[in-house]
C-alpha cells in the first residue's frame, strides 16, 4: 500500500472528530510590537478609570499578579488581591498589563492630560492579527471541544465551532491547562463522533505522525502535514515531540498515527515548556500533548480551574551528582519555605521517589501540577525530615513566551540523557 493512501485511510478515520474553531472579539498577538516578540497590540483611554482598573484586575492573570507583587517586594498580603491593589505595582507595570490586556496605554492623571485622547485607539509597532479560524478535536460524544490555548487568546467575546457536516454552534468557554496549552469548550451537541486516543507508553521514535487542520479545510477531508515521531515523553512527561509542520494553521488539530488514533494535539510550546513566540512556527520542532493519559486533568478543567505547573520554589546544585539533591536557594513565600529547608539541605524524596540528582529533582517536579499534594524527604547534618506539602503555581516569569534565541538549555551530563528520562529544560 502507498504512503499517501495510507495517510489518506488514517486522516478519514478521525475527520468526524475534527472541528473548526472561529473566535470573534477581543484581541490577537502583535507581531514585532514594542515588547518583544508576540508582545500585544495595544487600545484604550488616556486616563486610569476605575472601571478600567477593574477590567485589567478580570483579565489579568492572579498567578502573574502573585508574581508581580513578590518581584516588587511588596509585603505578602492575608487577604485576596483586589482591583486596587493594582495601583501598588506602579505605573509601568500597570502600563504593561493594560497594553498587553488591550486595555492601555496607561497615562496617569496629570496636568497634562487631554480630554480629546479619551477613547482613541491606538496601534503599537507590528500589525494585529485579524481573529480567524483554528482547529478543535472532539473529546466527547455529549460536546466536549478540547482547542490549542494560542486559539483563545485574549478573551474572544464569541467562539463558534463548526463540524465537518456543517453545523455550527456557540462555544462555552470551561478550564485551561497552561502546562499543556490546552483549553477546553463545551457545545450543545450529541452524538458526536469520538476518536480512538493512543497509548503515550506506546508511541515509539521515528513511527508516523500526521498533523491534521481545520483552518483551510472546514468540511470533508482536513489539511495534513506528514512527519515522524521525534522524541517521546518531552516537557515533564506530556508530550512528543514531532518534525511535521505545525503553526496556526493546524494549531488544535489532532495528531494521529498511521492507524487513525490520536497521538496527542497539536499545540504551540517550547521546548522548555513556555508558551511559544512567533519564531517557532514551522521551526521542525513540534509538539503534541497526550491526551490517553489526562482525564483528571480534563475533569478539573470541566469545573472551570485553569491548571499550572508545579512550583517548589528551590535551586538545586548541578555540580552535585547524587544520590539526593543539594538545595542552594529556597524561593521566598515558596511551598518549599513552608517546609523551612534551608540552603544544604539534602533532597532524598520527592512524591515517594528516591531523588537521584538535581536534574531528576527537576523531573519530578514539572511532572506534578499546582495543588498537588506530595511527600517530600530531606536530610539536615544527617538527620532525615519528612513532610506533605501543597505545591505552587509555576511563577509567570517560567512560562511566558520567549524566542527561539533566548531559549537556553543546560544539561548536567555529557552525551545522552540518562535512561528513562528524555527531557530538558530547567525548574
């Protein structure tokens, strides 16, 4: 049999369960603004209204507030973030959320003011993305919609989801994973056809991997690109990695392997795990998020949370090549801090596996997500402590985008990662 009607056979198998996703309202990427890369077009008022402080306290964020708020050193406060808290982060944070929320430029109230700028719309350097259509797979028969995060950026006021047999409907907006760059839709719908989901342990190097897209194909057979399996058990453990063409055009879509079962989703990260800027697109590194594997994590998303990566909040001495983990640094108001280690403290236990070394230290963590609760055991002068924690949100600064030049990779090794490990990147 041929490639082509191999792939061909494959594509149809799960073209049902293929949607296209349109978001209408609020606002895209700009490309090439004034932030850097994928940094945020810009439109608002002259003047810090107070309902314009309180749009940006809606949209923003708590975790980067959270985040914000310590890099300022700002006292930790005992009661929840309000709208007004956010005049404490200064005037160019402020304008930095406004702009990037589609909110700003932030100009305080001064003498100078113009009564005629209110209202204006402006627009930063670069050119905003016009809202377009992106691609969805089917998680559930009762319509269930799991999209690529990158679709719905920026709050669309309206989503819509069309199925390969021409029906439209309105999306509901549910929880996200940003670990994953996942998010999750509900239609009012039945009956929908439900794809066969593959087996992550069973994925190996170098099998077949079709990306497919709804972007430029809404009905009868979605758009493929062809490529291979790369890498398995990147990013913490969440997905492959591929070297088929993937960018917005298939962005959502499902990537399947020869037999027509979904490898994992096509979405935008990096290989560190941030969310990904525009000079990834098409860069030969792709990625697809497993999907056999996150039904809890689904759940949770039903409910409307929006999930992160674990945070622990130490450093941890590369130099040191176990067993255990030596601590150099504890973050401040850390779950790690609630457990009093201090700097060389030896980290032996990590959710009830023996800690080899730093770089494994690392693994164990970024597989785990915020609210997670886990054992953790270290030595102090000899002396083993065991505790429970909770563990934190990935700070905002960990995740946010960066260029494929800024990436930066350092491995504790020489050669090939130790067996059973396959990834890179740092906590």
């Amino acid at each position: 049999m041929q490639v082509q009607e191999v792939l061909q056979a494959a594509a149809d198998r799960v073209a049902a369960s293929v949607v296209r996703i349109e978001t209408y309202g609020g606002v895209r990427r700009t490309l090439g603004a004034d932030e850097g890369s994928d940094a945020v077009g810009r439109a608002g008022s002259s003047r810090m209204e107070e309902d314009l402080l309180a749009q940006l306290f809606d949209r923003a964020d708590p975790v980067e507030i959270g985040e914000l708020w310590r890099q300022k050193g700002l006292a930790p406060k005992d009661t929840p973030f309000e709208a007004e808290d956010l005049r404490q982060l200064g005037d160019a944070v402020l304008d930095r959320l406004l702009r990037k929320h589609q909110l700003g430029p932030y100009r305080p109230k001064s003498g100078a003011e113009r009564e005629d700028d209110v209202g204006r719309i402006g627009q930063g350097a670069g050119f905003l993305q016009a809202q377009g259509a992106s691609t969805g797979l089917v998680l559930s028969a009762d319509g269930w919609i799991l999209a690529s995060r990158f679709a719905l950026s920026f709050d669309p006021t309206t989503v819509l989801v069309t199925l390969p047999d021409g029906r439209t409907f309105t999306a509901t907006r549910h929880g996200e994973d940003t670990s994953r760059g996942l998010a999750l839709l509900k239609i009012d719908a039945t009956d929908l056809a439900v794809p066969e989901l593959a087996d992550p342990a069973a994925v190996r190097i170098g099998q077949w991997a079709f990306v497919l897209g709804r972007t430029f194909a809404p009905r009868g057979r979605p758009s493929v690109h062809t490529g291979i399996v790369s890498a398995t058990r990147r990013l913490f453990g969440r997905a492959i990695q591929i070297d088929a063409w993937t960018s917005p055009a298939n962005y959502g879509g499902a990537v399947i392997d020869a037999r027509g079962r979904v490898l994992g989703l096509a979405v935008p990260l990096s290989p560190s795990g941030r969310d990904a800027g525009a000079d990834w697109y098409d860069s030969g590194i792709g990625f697809a998020v497993t999907l056999a594997d996150i039904g809890d994590v689904v759940d949770r998303m039903r409910t409307g949370e929006v999930v992160h990566r674990a945070w622990f909040g130490v450093l941890l001495a590369p130099e040191h090549l176990g067993p255990g983990a030596v601590v150099t640094d504890v973050a401040v108001d850390s779950p790690a801090s609630s457990l009093s280690l201090l700097r060389g403290d030896l980290l032996v236990e990590f959710a009830g596996e023996r800690v080899r070394n730093a770089f494994h230290a690392q693994i164990l963590i970024g597989q785990h997500l915020a609210g997670d609760p886990v054992e953790v055991a270290w030595q102090r002068d000899g002396v083993r402590h065991e505790a429970t924690v909770q563990l934190g949100a990935v700070p905002f600064r960990e995740r946010e985008a960066v260029t494929r030049s800024d990436e930066v990779f350092e491995k504790p090794w020489e050669g090939d990662p130790p067996p059973g490990e396959g990834e890179e990147g740092r906590r």
